[in-house]
C-alpha cells in the first residue's frame, strides 16, 4: 500500500483533495472553444455530401452568396489555389481539406459557408447547389480487396489497388508450427465495431488572422496543440504561416478521448477563411457531423489460440482486416501503423506469436482515433480475453482459474514478452484475486449454477488485461516525425508560490490538481499554492499533449525530475543561508536542515524568496526549472474485471448485475481522481459492448448519426461500479506510476462480452461480436433453440 | 421575422428583438453571453443545454426563444450568489461529480430540479431522473453520489 508522505494540508501524492479545476465548471465559467466570442467574428458551416461516393459535377455558390449576411462560400478550388486543397494525415497518407471532383464518404466536407451569424450560415449551407454524380460505394473492407473493385484512390502515385499496408510481427512459421501440434486450437473472427469518441463537446475552433501583424490565434479543441501549431507551420508554410506567428490556444475542453487529437478538415478551412478575410472564423460542429465524421477501432480479427489440453497456453495468431475509410488517418505513431495492437499476446505466459494485418480503403469516414487507449489496445486485448474466455469453455475449465495458470508471475518482470514489449511490473494473479474475493466468485458461482438448474441465463465474465501507455521513449515513438516526450516547466515565485507548465492538456483528466500534487509532494509547497497551465502554444513548454494515458507517465515525470532539480539548487542556497557546507544540508518534506542539528533549517518558502533575494554569490538567481522528459519504457498497467450479468431468455434483455474492477496503476497520485477516471472509462467500456456501433448500409449511409439512434449509455444504462486497486510501482518512472484513465475502457469490453457468452453458453451459444444488443442476444437465442 | 420579449433572467428583467426561429439556448448563450448553457447535440438528447423556465428543467436547445416571452429562467450562473456554492455545486466538488465539466450545468440543473419534486430519491430514481442528461467523462457513479449529497444538505436546509 501507498503510505503519503506529504501532510493532507500539502496534499501530494495519495490524497484524495478535491479538484483545483472544478469553481470554474461548476458555475458556469468554463471557457470552452464555443464560448469564445471576438470582435467581427463570423460563422462558418460545412456543406455536407449526401452521398458516400460521387462525382462531384459543379458547385453552384450564387443563391448563397445572395443571402444577405453571406460573404463567402470556400470550395476545393478557392483552396487548391493556395495548394492548400489536401493535407497530410497523422500516419503520412493524404486527406482533402475541400474536395475538387469527388467526395469519398458521406457526410464528408464539400464545401464552406462564410456568414455573419449561425443561422444565415445555415441558409447559405442549404441553398449552395451540388451537382453529384454518384457511384457505388465499397462499404464492405473484404469487398474493397476483390481483384475488379473499384481503384478508390487513383489520386496516390503507385496505389493499384485498395490495400494501404501490411503489417506483421513475430514469427509466423515457428507459431504456425506451435499451433499444428497443440492439443487444443480455438478459433474466432472478432469484429470490433466503428464507434466514436462522442465527447459531449464536439470538435470546432475560431480562428483569428490580423493581417496587420500577420498572426494567426487559433482557439482548437485539440489534445495536442503544440504538434498542431507544427503541422500547420509545416502545411502553410508556404502561405505565409509562420510557426512563431501561429498561437494554437486549447481552451477547456469538454471531453477528448483521442477524437481531439486529429487534424479535421474544418479547423483547416477556418484557418484558410480567416487568413483570407482577415476576421475571426468560428467553426463548431454539429452532433450529427460530429458522429459521421470521425471513428475508432473498425477491425477484424481472425484468431487462433493453441494450448495443451489442460490449458496451458501456448501460441496466438491473430490475423486482422482494419478499415480505414477513405485515407488512413490513424492517430498512431508512424513507427507503428496499428499502434501498439501487438500487446494483443496478453497477461499471459508464452512463447510463440504472430500478429499480422492488412489495412483498406472504403468509402467511409477516416479517423482510426486512439479512443481513450493507447494506439489500438483495446482491439488486442478484446482479442486475447475473448480467446482465453473461448480455451476455458472448450476445455470446461473456470476461466478464472485458467488465467491464474498461465499468468507471467511477479518475478517474471520486466517480461520479455513475445512480440517484442518489455513489461515493467505487475502482480497478476493478486489483483485476479482481489477481484474474485470482491466480487465473492466462490459464491456467484454457486448461485449461477443454481440459476441454471432452474433454466434461467446468468453469466460470469473476466478479463485480465495488460495495458501499454505513455509514448515516448522518443527513439520509437512520435507523431510525423516530432519526437513523444514530454515537458514541465516550474517557477516558483518569491514567496513560495508557483505557476507551472506543461506540454499536455487536460479534457477533463484533472490535471490542475494532480500535476500541482506531484509539485506538492517533491517541494513540500502545499497543492493550493501551486496553479497549473497548459494548452497556450505561446506560454506552455513544447510538448506532445494528452492522449494514450501518457500525461502522468511523460510530464508528470517531467514535472518530479524538474522539481528535483529546483530541490538541488535551493540545497545551494539553504547551505548558503544556514552557513554550512552543501554537503552538510538534508531534505525533508519542505525544508532543508543541517545534518544532526534539524533545528536549523530553512523551509522552501525561505530558499525561494532567498533565490531572488540573498542567493550565494555567483549563482544563477531566480528559482525556476523546466525538464523535457523522455521516458527509458512505456509503462503497463494492468487490471482484472469481472461482470456478472443476467439475460431474459424471452426477451434478450441484457441485466448487468455486478461489476468489480481493480486496477493497477502503480502510485497513485489523487485516489478519488483515479477511481473517478475508472467510473468514466467502465461506461466508455460498457457503451461498445452493449450500445454502440456506427452502422451503415449498402450505399455507404450512415444508420445511427445521431443521439436519437447512437445510443450513448446514460445514468440508467451504466451499472453501479465497484473498484478497487492493487499497486506495483513502475520501475522506471519517477514517481513508480502508469497512468490509468485508459484502463476501464480497454479492459470492460471483454469482460462484458464474456459475461453475456457465458450465460448464453448453456444454449450452446460460443461467441457474438459486441455491441451485444438484446436483439442480438435474442437473434442467437431464437437460432440456437430450433 | 423579428419579435419583441421580454423575459426574467437570473434575477434580471430583458427585453430583446428576436427571430422567430432563434432558440433559446442561442438566445441565452449568444445574445446573453451567459455561455454555462452548453450545447451538445442536436436532436434534444444530451441535456447540456438545461436550464430552469419557470422553476421547471427544460432543454433550452428545444424551444424557441419566442416562446419564452414571459417567462423567468435561471441558468446555472444564477443559481447562487457569485462567489458561493449551491449545495447541488458543492456536492458536485465533494463528490468528484464532473470531469471535463461540460456536462456539469446542465446536470446540476436538472438534479435542482429533480429534487425539488423527489426531495429524498432512491439511487435508482436519481438514475431516471437524470437519464435525459448524458455525461461521457464520470461514468454516473458520482453524479449519483452529489444528488444524494445535495439531498441530505437540502433536507437539513428545510427543517
Ligand atoms: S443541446 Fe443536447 S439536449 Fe439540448
Ligand atoms: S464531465 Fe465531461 S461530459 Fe460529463
């Protein structure tokens, strides 16, 4: 367990204070990107395409022009003469800004409208006039790879076909023969579902170009904002965009979960519409748009799992289709273009896998967002847990205990594991246990056998997950070629008080209480005296931003090293004012003192106003650090999950009874702050095992854009969670955490989808592909019982 | 086609031309600068827009600003003094009820009121009762926690 060590009055790690961040929320001062309002500012609105595939003939602007209030409509043309008509994605494909002969999926950017309010924007949107020509979409990705489909992209040199990579890692052959000779071979294609981050905020900006000055301030819902202000000096250089004149500002931001990470066609056309009419231009999607345009996961998996025939594991192989839309704009480091999907070898001991995977073209929206995990590991660990859970129930065996067996054990670490991650720490089997005693597994086991007696449907599911976050280390990973670490900068004033920040941004995460408690404990300056800022490209340290659970693993280090450093030049300055050698000087908790005399000390309020006031002679003054860090490995937090669900057989109707979920996250930094990121993520985890999935149907139209139809859980769907943690340090970070947000998220899915299974396994039922929706249930149901 | 209103707005009387076609929540947020009201959807699902018309909660991006001639609204920048907690605002920080926040107006405007017609709810009534109000960041389990809260600290209140 994690013992404080600071007071609750400084508030560092392992107390639960409550949030610095919250005064302005709750009364209503949040300044969300729609709240910003500049003088002159106009609206702007998109032109949508109906149709997912077309032709587009000709684009008829007058009727909007003429309604008073319009003054511009932007197409592909008006940008394609500032060659600013495409721009490069995260993983280096292509993607129009505005299109100039075809739209490749609907919903997708036509062209802009330019108006005086909201309203007379939507107008002009209405009555602009497209001519499409439409063409037969490819929405199946299995269909897009058939030798006589249609060439989607005959725009990229070279491209013969619809496939954009391939991928593998592991060794195909020595698995392929592992397989062969194994006792037992499940087999399984895994479908997980498209489905959308759906903050409740969407995705807008406002941009500002001053003509005078010739800079541009950006206002963004972007989790990133440093590499955006980089990627539009790299893609508007050539207009004029300088980078020191660009200010990227993320202002409070209402939920990003990967989604915001991206660069979307409208910030893009704002930015080109202000620098053209030299007025702010805000842009904020509708909900509708914001669904259709956009996605996560979206991949097929073919796998196979070999053991022994008491259930020893012994070789996976996992072959996956991923669709990507019409380009691949996957928010993955470009190192790794199914971003760190190879994790999919699990928690488990074992020698021998393959991973491989094919990546197409359709006419649907791109994205491929890292939705609340870390580059695509919610895909491999929805995998390994549905094949582990599939092996238990082919060999009779309790999933539990079958994990249990095949666990890597706690001197195992760091694990080699075999597609190449090194595992810094865990204790799997304890936090399995813990979960089974929370949840009385002993017990619900004996009801359910009960419940089966009398023919009714329960079911247990587990999963036991290994997650990978927190890119750096820069040598492996970046976003188009800027390296992953990240920053803190420090500055503590004269009388203790400090102002620090970061190359992250918070959406909701609490960063302005937990970095202030990571200072708070290495300073001993109480939390409260500490504000915390990030998200101003022209304030903030350089950094890579807030995604893939990797602000506490990268800045939050930066901020313990960076404080570190302040703690050995204020030893300087207490040796200095307590007349002692520097040698002679300890820390402890807020001050310094003189080795074997702790009554002289000097606090670190004492040795700040001392650093700008009576500091030795020939130092440096002033009491301000920054660290850049880049971390040696990315950590692993783990977790085991267990659901327990109840089905109506008549009805399908899908009852989540119970749900226990512990967490390892190494130290913790703010208890009530980690178990409230696990609430969130646990319904971000039941949403796309029961609810959610973006549906089309043969022409490439999108079924469920909106709320009404894409059903996000509320108060009602999602269960009451239990949560508990175990705690193994990581290693190698400074402060021994992981970062946790992304954990639920990753790790529920499986465990719901394996609790339904289970208690549908009585009818012989083996497997559904998530959402498990009660028509599905009761589809099976009906199938099963003829 | 423009119309004259006049409405009581967190405490203050306003008289505006409005189209007829503005909603309210633009008219709150937009003519009004009163920007807690969020927006989140467009088909009248998500709740961020809700607001108290005539002590009752209503999803302001549902109805237009005509209609709210004569009315009294509060947002949630009028359900206290400045500077001061409502207990359903202090419950939300004691209990870790928001994350990104933006949900968080419109929830606390709906739980007022919920209890105000349900002063002493069940878990499972606080779920109903805020079921027309998603929030994507808490996962629920402390939303439901603050209502229970406020619920406690609004009873002692009236006793
Ligand atoms: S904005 Fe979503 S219900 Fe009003
Ligand atoms: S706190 Fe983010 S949507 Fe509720």
């Amino acid at each position: 367990m994690f013992k404080c060590k600071t007071s609750a009055e400084v508030g560092g790690m392992g107390h639960s204070v409550k949030r610095k961040e919250d005064a302005r929320f709750l009364h209503g001062k949040g300044n969300y990107v729609d709240d910003v309002k500049l003088p002159g500012m106009l609206t702007m609105v998109m032109v949508r395409s109906p149709y997912a595939y077309a032709k587009i003939k000709s684009i008829n602007k007058e009727k909007a022009l003429a309604i008073p209030g319009v003054l511009a409509v932007i197409t592909g043309y008006d940008l394609a003469e500032y060659n600013l008509h495409w721009m490069p994605t995260l993983l280096s494909d292509t993607q129009m800004v505005l299109p100039t002969d075809t739209v490749m999926h609907q919903s997708q950017e036509v062209c802009a409208v330019i108006a005086t309010d909201r309203y007379i924007a939507v107008d002009g949107a209405e009555a602009v006039e497209v001519d499409y020509e439409p063409m037969q979409a490819i929405v199946d990705p299995f269909k897009a790879l058939d030798k006589d489909a249609p060439l989607l992209r005959p725009d990229k040199e070279g491209q013969k076909d619809n496939h954009i990579y391939h991928w593998e890692r592991g060794d195909r052959a020595k698995t392929d023969d592992v397989i062969s000779k194994a006792d037992i071979v499940v087999k399984e294609r895994i479908y997980l579902p498209r489905i959308h981050v759906a903050s409740i905020e969407t995705c807008g900006c406002v941009a500002s170009y001053d003509k005078d000055t010739q800079k541009m301030l950006v206002y963004m819902t972007s989790q990133a904002p440093h590499a955006i202000r980089t990627i539009l000096a790299l893609v508007a250089g050539h207009v004029g965009l300088s980078e020191e004149k660009i200010r990227v500002i993320s202002p409070d931001i209402g939920g990003g979960f990967g989604g915001k990470v991206p660069v979307y066609p409208g910030y893009v056309v704002a930015i080109a519409a202000s620098f053209l009419i030299g007025k702010p231009v805000k842009w904020i999607e509708d909900r509708s748009e914001n669904l259709v345009n956009g996605f996560a996961r979206d991949y097929h998996m073919d796998c196979e799992l070999a053991a022994t025939k008491e259930g020893k594991i012994q070789a996976f192989k996992v072959k996956t289709l991923a669709d990507h839309g019409y380009t691949d704009s996957s928010a993955n480091p470009s190192k790794y273009p199914t971003g760190m999907f190879s994790i999919c070898t699990g928690s488990y001991d074992y020698a021998d896998a393959f991973a491989e995977l094919d990546a197409v073209y359709t006419n649907k929206a791109p994205g491929g967002v890292a939705y609340r995990c870390s580059f695509r590991v919610t895909e491999a660990v929805h995998a390994i847990e549905r094949m582990v859970d599939k092996l238990a129930a082919e060999i009779n065996k309790d999933p539990a205990l079958l994990r249990m067996e095949n666990f890597i054990k706690k001197d195992q670490f760091p694990y080699a594991s075999p597609l190449g991650w090194s595992y810094d720490s865990g204790d799997y089997e304890l936090t399995l246990q813990k979960a089974l005693d929370m949840v009385g597994y002993d017990e619900i086991k004996k009801e359910q056998a009960e419940k089966r007696k009398q023919g009714k449907l329960m079911g247990i599911g587990i999963s036991t997950f290994t997650e990978v976050v927190g890119a750096g280390p820069s040598k492996d990973f970046d976003i188009l070629g800027i390296a992953m670490f990240d920053s803190a900068e420090i500055r503590v004033h004269p009388t203790g008080k400090v102002l620090a920040r970061f190359g992250t941004k918070s959406q909701g995460q609490g960063h302005e209480t937990t970095y202030a408690q990571i200072l708070a404990e290495e300073l001993g300056i109480p939390y409260s005296h500490i504000e915390i800022d990030e998200g101003d490209t022209d304030t903030a340290p350089y950094g890579l931003g807030t995604y893939a659970s990797r602000s506490t693993p990268t800045a939050g280090a930066a901020a313990a090293i960076a404080a570190r450093k302040l703690r050995d030049k204020g030893k300087k300055i207490a040796a200095h004012l307590l007349e002692v050698s520097e040698e002679d000087i300890e820390w402890e908790v807020g001050k310094y003192f003189v080795k074997g005399a702790p009554e002289k000390s000097k606090t670190i309020q004492d040795v700040a106003f001392a650093a700008y006031t009576n500091f030795p002679q020939g130092m440096e003054p002033g009491f301000e650090e920054t660290h850049y860090y880049d971390p040696p490995n990315l950590t692993f937090p783990n977790g085991a999950y267990i659901c327990v669900v109840e089905v109506e057989k008549e009805t399908g109707q899908i009852d989540v009874k119970r749900f226990v979920a512990i967490d390892d996250c190494g130290n913790i930094i703010n208890p009530m702050i980690v178990e409230g990121q696990v609430h969130g993520g646990l319904t971000q985890g039941i949403a796309p095992a029961m609810y959610e999935g973006i549906e089309y149907d043969d022409e490439g139209n999108v079924l469920n854009g909106t709320f009404m139809d894409y059903l996000v859980p509320t108060a009602v769907e999602s269960p009451h969670w239990e949560t508990g943690h175990t705690i193994t340090p990581s290693p190698h970070h400074p402060l021994g955490a992981k970062g946790v947000a992304e954990s639920p998220t990753v790790g529920a899915p499986p465990a719901i989808a394996n609790a339904i299974i289970d208690a549908l396994k009585p009818l012989g039922i083996k497997h559904l592909d998530i959402p498990i929706t009660p028509a599905k249930v009761w589809e099976a149901i009906q199938a099963h019982s003829k | 086609m423009k119309h004259k209103i006049t409405l009581k707005i967190n405490g203050e009387s306003v008289t505006a031309e409005v189209d007829s076609r503005l909603l309210l929540v633009h008219f709150i947020r937009e003519n009004l600068d009163l920007t807690g009201t969020h927006i989140g959807c467009d088909t009248s699902n998500c709740g961020a827009c809700t607001i108290l018309l005539d002590g009752k909660s209503v999803k302001s991006c549902t109805y237009l600003a005509v209609r709210a001639d004569g009315s009294e609204i509060t947002t949630i920048e009028g359900i206290t003094a400045e500077g001061t907690n409502h207990p359903m605002q202090q419950a939300f920080h004691d209990q870790h009820g928001l994350h990104c926040g933006f949900c968080t107006p419109g929830m606390i405007m709906r739980s007022i009121d919920l209890l105000e017609n349900n002063p002493n709810p069940t878990e499972e009534e606080i779920r109903w009762g805020i079921s027309g109000n998603l929030c994507r960041c808490t996962g629920y389990n402390n939303i439901v926690k603050s209502v229970q809260q406020a619920a406690e600290e609004l009873q002692k209140e009236s006793v």
